[in-house]
C-alpha cells in the first residue's frame, strides 16, 4: 500500500469518525429540546399572559398607604368594604395618558365603582387631568415601588377590581373605560 492510499484512509477513517460525533451530539440536543418541549407543554402558566405574576382573583386586597396627589395622607382602607377600582398607572404611558382621565371621571360621576390610581413621581408630572379627583376618585403616588410590589403589578395600565369583602374579583390591562367596565362586570358575576 502507498503512503497517499494510507493517507486517504486515515483521513476517509477520521473524517467518519468525526462525522459520528456530531450527529450523536445531535441526537443528543434533539433529544433534550424534545424534552423541553414536553415540559413547556405541562407548564401551568402562559408564557405570554403578563399578568400572571399579579395577585391572583379571590387574594385578599393588600391595604397600603400613599400620598394624594394634592398632598394629603391617603388609606387604602378608606374604601374597605366597598367595590372599588385600583389602578397602576404612569404618565408618559400612551394608554394611560387616555384611560386615567375617563376613569377618574366616571368614578367620581358614578359610572363606575370609586377609583385609586397608583402613580410614581410628582403631582408636576401628572397631566392637570390625572389630579381632578375628588370624593370617589383619587391619584396617589408611591414612595418607590411599594404599592407596585404588593399588588405585583408589572405593566401599566393595569386594573384591580376589589370586591366589598377586600378581595381581588378582576383584574387585568385596561386602555380604556369600556375594558374596566367589562373587568368590573366580571368582578360581579364571581
């Protein structure tokens, strides 16, 4: 046999060898992402429903404390025992710069249940109609993010609908007044 013959062979040999490797190795991947794949199928949660991660429907209502939008001390016990709304929402928000007027005034009209809407920043950065609140409609704004996290609220506009035992009934993205009226109605049926 000639050194170019033993060569060739040597290279035919590695060359499946090589060959064999990788396509173990991808079995192997194929193999994990197959599982992968069979796991995501049996998740429990939606990988797209950001509002999984909020109090769930029939958690108790966490009471937190904040400050008007006009200066004042408020409580969010203040409307324990009632249907009232609690909104997350901030200034700059395309959705919310729409929805936070309309709700606040059809809350304090009636038309709705009575409204709180949680905000960062100062009365300065809230549009002149985010801060015409009154008996049944409030704006205030948290010190950092502590309202935020006890509500577990990760987007803006987001809606709570507590029922009059301070528990959550509905809950979800609202952007614009008709969505809080379907989350309220669904807050009644349960």
């Amino acid at each position: 046999m000639n050194t170019v013959a033993v060569v060739v062979a040597v290279v035919a040999l590695l060359a499946v060898v090589v060959l064999a490797c990788v396509l173990a190795a991808t079995l192997r991947a194929l193999d994990r992402l197959r599982a992968d794949v069979a796991a995501l199928g049996v998740a429990s949660h939606d990988a797209f429903d950001i509002a999984a991660d909020a109090i769930p429907i029939g958690a108790p209502a966490p009471a937190f404390a904040a400050t008007a939008a006009d200066g004042e001390p408020y409580s969010s016990t203040d409307l324990d025992g009632t249907l009232r709304l609690v909104a997350f929402a901030r200034p700059g928000c395309p959705p919310c710069e729409d929805l936070v007027p309309a709700l606040l005034r059809d809350a304090e009209a009636g038309a709705l249940p009575p409204a709180v809407v949680v905000s960062r920043g100062s009365p300065a950065d809230h549009p002149g109609a985010w801060r015409a609140g009154g008996r049944r409609a409030h704006l205030v704004l948290e010190d950092g993010d502590r309202v935020t996290q006890a509500y577990r609220s990760a987007v803006t506009p987001f809606v709570f609908v507590l029922t009059a035992d301070d528990r959550v009934g509905a809950r979800g993205i609202a952007t614009n007044v008709d969505d809080v009226r379907a989350l309220v109605d669904a807050a009644a049926s349960r």
